[in-house]
C-alpha cells in the first residue's frame, strides 16, 4: 500500500470510531441523564523525502463526555430525583462503584434504596441507604437528605451522595448511563455545595441532539463511504500499473 492508500486508511479507521460513537449516542437519545460521547482528533504529518515532503494522517487522540445539564422533566414519583449542576449518584456493582446520572430510583424488598438497573445507591461515606420498610412520604431535599413517616412520624433514614471529579477524561462509559472512574477519582460533594442539588419528583432527560447526530451520521457514512471509493480506485491503479509491467517485461 502506498502514500495515498495509507492516508486513507488512517481515516477510515478514525471514521469508523466516531461512526460507532454517534451511533451510540442515536441510540441513548431516550435513556434518562444519558451524557453524549464527542472525539477528538489531531493531524499527524510525516516528512517524506518525496513531491510535496510531507504526508498527513488522522489521528483518534480521546473521547470526551459532554457534561451539558439535560432538560428536567417532573414526574410526580417521590422517588426519581435528578441532579442540577455538576454531580453524579454512586451506584454498587459488587466491589466496584459506578457512577449515574440517571435518578429513576425504588426500594428494594428489603428496603434498600435501588438505581433503576437495580443497583444500590450510595451515600456520601459510599453504603447503601436502607429505608425502613413501612415508611411512606419520602422527602428528599436538595442536599439529599432522605426523610419518611414511619407509623406517622417524620425519621431521617439516609442521605443520597452526590459525587464529583475534577477530571471529567477520567470517567469512562460503562454501559447505557453508568460511568466508572479510577480509585479516587471522585469525591463526594459537600451538602453546603450549591454547584450540585438534587430535584425531588424529577429526571434528567438525555442532552443527546438526535437530529443533529443522525445529520452526522449520513454524512459520516457518505464520507467514510468516498474513502473506500478511493482505496479501491488507487488499488485499481497499482494492479494496472502491475499488469502493465509485467507486459513490457
């Protein structure tokens, strides 16, 4: 494969990525707190002693989540609860904790205050919050303080965390709206924060743009579709090039 064959290639496989990255993003438009995906990409130029003495590629360099607040949509159920500003809820899947913005929350049969893929939710010391389970008229206040009526009296039995990090590249998608971050990585947010609070009786939709990334989607797919128009046009060229060698040999 020669200069041109390998520009191409180095695109087509950066398209590729950023195809699978939209489609995603197509796909979650739905899924509630769900943050899209965007790429980033560099120009990476090789000095050749050839015409022209250089020869550029494309380089895949990272993939960023968007951290744009959704839209808050009140749903009426005491228990769903969205996050306004910068924050995130801490889920437990087995020994690993996970990180969401998506706030469809229920109780477990024994109490346990659930993510909507059923996962515990965490407090800000990162247990799970256990509602006792007669208890009724949850009230949830925007630092995340969990109070209900048991037997008619008002009992504070939780608080939900918020968590945050400073370094946003460090969170990686884990499926749907979940997000895994290295040890460390995320901290919980101080109840006195008013960067981050928490809306009883709402959900966070998806900032995804459908129309928006289906337009970038056709146009990914043309373009990645002239690429390999042109790689077969250039391999075309070499075996005629070959054949005619081989001729006047």
């Amino acid at each position: 494969m020669e200069g041109p064959g390998f520009v191409a290639l180095s695109a087509q496989v950066v398209l590729q990525k950023q195809l699978d990255v939209v489609a995603n993003n197509v796909a979650n438009a739905n899924t509630t707190g769900y943050k899209p995906d965007h790429q980033l990409f560099q120009s990476y130029v090789e000095k050749l002693a050839v015409p022209g003495g250089a020869v550029s590629f494309v380089q895949d360099r990272a993939t960023y989540i968007d951290r744009k607040d959704g839209e808050i949509s009140l749903t009426g159920n005491s228990w769903d609860v969205a996050i306004k500003g910068d924050g995130y809820l801490a889920v437990s899947s087995g020994s690993e904790t996970l990180y969401t913005r998506d706030g469809q929350l229920h109780l477990g049969q024994d109490g346990t205050l659930l993510s909507s893929s059923g996962l515990p939710v965490l407090g800000p010391d990162s247990q799970p919050i256990q509602v006792p389970p007669n208890a009724d008229q949850p009230q949830i206040l925007a630092d995340g303080d969990i109070t209900v009526k048991v037997n008619g009296v008002s009992q504070q039995v939780g608080q939900i965390g918020m968590f945050r990090t400073t370094d946003q590249l460090a969170l990686r998608k884990a499926g749907g709206s979940l997000l895994s971050a290295p040890a460390g990585a995320m901290q919980p947010v101080d109840g006195s924060d008013r960067g981050s609070s928490i809306v009883q009786g709402g959900l966070e939709g998806s900032t995804v743009q459908p129309v928006s990334e289906i337009a970038n989607l056709t146009e990914l797919s043309r373009a990645y579709d002239r690429l390999q128009t042109l790689m077969s046009d250039d391999n075309d060229r070499q075996q005629k090039m070959i054949q005619t060698l081989g001729q006047s040999a």
